[in-house]
C-alpha cells in the first residue's frame, strides 16, 4: 500500500483509538453502536465511520454517567441500560443456555 492511509482499522485498534477494551468494542460493534464492515469473519470499522461517530457524539452533549438516568429513566452499568426486572446486565456476547428440570420449568444451564 505504499504511504497510502489505510480507509480501516480492526476492531482492536479502534478499540486503542478510543481508549476502551478490545471486549468492549467487539460488543458494541455486535450491538451496533460502533459502526463496522464484515468481511467474511473479518470486523473492520472505517475511519470515516469512526470519524463522523466522535463528531456527532461530541455535538450531543456529554454522556450520562453512571449515577445519573439515563433517557427512559434506566440507569446505565458498564454502558448497557439495566433489565426493569432486575435481570443481569449484559457483559458478554454469551447466552444464558436454559434446559427442562424433571418438574418442566425452566432453569438455568
């Protein structure tokens, strides 16, 4: 490529640009909040993407913090807005598998 800038970062080095976890960032690109390209099984985000996202968060105003509501009166953890039942807070792109007890409800695996 030459001199040439590169139009993608991975996943791992947005995640440096943004002084977040390479964790973080592979869930908010799951989630939708960070703007990527699949390629295959390959994640890329574009700078320009990356670029337009900062500028336009930084004409919003600052974020909630964690002790102040949020929109819709949910409180923020770890960035997601908490369950209203009081379930627990997504931390991982893993689901909870649930299988059939002998009395038929079920339960968590």
């Amino acid at each position: 490529m030459g001199t040439e800038e590169r139009l993608t970062v991975t996943v791992p080095e947005a995640a440096r640009l943004l002084g977040i976890g390479r964790g973080l960032a592979y869930e908010l690109a799951r989630l939708g909040e960070l703007p990527c390209l699949r390629f295959g099984r390959r994640l890329v985000i574009p700078r320009a993407a990356l670029t337009e996202m900062l500028a336009s968060a930084a004409n919003k105003g600052p974020a909630p913090t964690v002790d102040e509501p949020a929109s819709g009166g949910h409180s923020l953890r770890h960035g997601f807005p908490s369950d209203l039942d009081g379930g627990p807070t997504p931390r991982s792109g893993r689901e909870l598998k649930t299988r059939k007890s002998t009395a038929g409800d079920a339960t968590t695996a």
